[in-house]
C-alpha cells in the first residue's frame, strides 16, 4: 500500500489496536503490507493527539466539480493520443476555466488513464529495415492456424518510480534496442523487476522473474534468448507479446494499492498476469498477419502495432 493512498480509519484503529497490544511497528506494516515510515507517523500522531481518525485538512478548493473531472476523462477517452494540454484547451473554450496541465494529468489519473509523453521510436536503421523484409516476406503465406503455433516470448523491465507509477522500459534482444536508443520515462527509480514470459493461441507461460540470482546472465542466453527469441531477431518490434506487456503495466498500475516496494512489484505482476484474458492473448498472436503485411507494405518500416 501506498503512503499517498490514505488509510481508512477502520485500518487505522486496528494498527493502533495492534501496537497496543505490543506488537512491533515493523511487524505491524510487514502484517498491513504498509510502509514502516506510514506506521511510525500514525502511532506517533496517536501519542500526540490520542485520535487516530485522519484529520481533514482545509487545502486549496479544487478547480474543477467531479462532473467536469468525469467530461475530463471521456474528452481524454475519445482519444487517446491527446495530450494533458490539449484536454485543457477545448475545457476552457467550454467552460471558461482556465486548468492547468498538472491538473488535467491528475483527473486522468484519477479516472485510471496516466499522461504519456511522446517519445521518439526506436530507431530503425538501413540493415534493420534489410533484415526485417525478408523475415515477412519468408512469413507472408503463414495464417492464423501458422502462428497458433509459435510461442511469442520476450522479456521487459517494470519498474517502481518515486510516486509509485510503473514505467515499462523495453529490453528487446534486436540490436535495435541498444541503451543508447532507448528514451526511459523513469527520473528516480527506486527498484526495477525483469520478468520474462511467452504467450501462444489457448495458453501462457508461468511470468518468470528474473532478479535475485533466480537465473544467471549465462542461463538467461541459453533458455531464454537463443531458443525463443533468436528466432524472431529478424523481426524487431513485431512480437505481438510487446501489446501484452503494455496491457499488463496498466494492469498493475491500475490496483487499488499499488506496490510500493519490490516484493508487493512481484506479487502484483505475478498475480495481474494470470487475470489476463486469454482472449486479449490471442487477439494479439492473430494480429501476426496483419503485422507481416503492413511491413511488408512499408518496406520492413515501423508499423502502427
């Protein structure tokens, strides 16, 4: 659980009631799933004031009535490519208030959509282009039935940033996706997983995570890279399986308790990834064909997936 997500107050009494008992603080946040320093400050404001209700402060009014927070996220909903600014332009033109950017961005969080930035593809260089066009058209002729067959596997990094949003950083094994092509979103990481899995018509892999020594850089290349992802290397950005880890970070971003440290990220993955529907699963292995043609169409160049 997250400090900025406030406690109830029926929590609250039981944390009282447990230190009470005397119960250790660091054994009362492990048993609540809540950070050591969230404890420590409420039994520190129960010695102060003898209440452990939240007291509500008197802050700024808010700019905007939950009704034109709710036109907020439907302006933002019938197009997702709009920016935080340009919801606030045509609110203005509407209602006459002039809102900021940060307050746009933090309805839409509110409504479960978080702010992207733009960012520039990754690159995709005269030999990239080379090695891809020949890779789709080798694939042309394969249909759904084809690629019902294949397992799409491929790793990603998840990590916890400052306000406890996840960014997902890809990791692609194309050299496309070299450090020094890649945009992070992320300022102050404060921890990071690699999870790798893979994903077919009517089934899933176990979501493997790779961190804590669990599998080593060698093992790594020899059952993960070389069997699965070798195969595909031709065809950098075309893994359906890259909709899917996007799927998944809205997922776990969008739990009523975010995790906050790296256990609860683990958890949190783990658990999201089996609540997937298959049917997203296998929308995205089917998409294979309309992937192939559309480069074929752009000359091995970036597609709109």
């Amino acid at each position: 659980m997250s400090s900025r997500h406030h406690i109830d107050d029926f929590m609250r009494r039981r944390i009282i009631g447990k230190i009470e008992e005397g119960r250790k603080i660091t054994d009362v946040a492990r048993e609540f799933d809540i950070a050591h320093s969230v404890v420590s400050r409420l039994w520190k404001s129960f010695k102060t004031t003898g209440m452990c209700s939240r007291r509500h402060g008197g802050g700024r009014v808010r700019s905007t009535t939950p009704a034109e927070d709710r036109c907020i996220v439907l302006s933002a909903k019938s197009n997702r490519r709009t920016t935080a600014q340009q919801v606030a332009n045509p609110f203005l033109a509407a209602s006459g208030k002039q809102i900021s950017r940060k307050t746009v961005a933090r309805r839409l969080r509110g409504g479960g959509l978080y702010a992207r930035r733009p960012v520039v593809c990754v690159p995709l260089t005269r030999q990239h282009r080379t090695a891809r066009l020949p890779w789709c058209r080798e694939h042309h002729n394969w249909t759904e039935q084809d690629w019902a067959c294949v397992l799409f596997s491929d790793e990603s990094r998840f990590s916890l940033s400052s306000d406890c949003r996840r960014q997902l950083i890809w990791r692609e094994s194309g050299t496309a996706y070299r450090p020094e092509n890649i945009q992070e979103k992320d300022r102050y990481p404060t921890c990071s997983i690699m999870v790798w899995a893979g994903i077919m018509i009517n089934g899933r892999t176990r979501l493997h995570v790779v961190a804590n020594g669990t599998m080593t850089g060698q093992r790594y290349i020899d059952e993960v890279l070389l069997p699965h992802v070798r195969l595909f290397r031709g065809a950098v950005d075309l893994n359906p399986i890259e909709n899917v880890w996007d799927a998944l970070g809205r997922q776990v971003a969008g739990r009523n308790y975010p995790p906050t440290n790296k256990n609860t990220l683990i958890r949190a993955l783990t658990e999201e990834w089996d609540k997937l529907p298959q049917q997203l699963l296998d929308n995205v292995v089917q998409s294979m064909v309309r992937r192939v043609e559309c480069c074929i169409t752009l000359h091995g160049g970036h597609i709109p997936y």
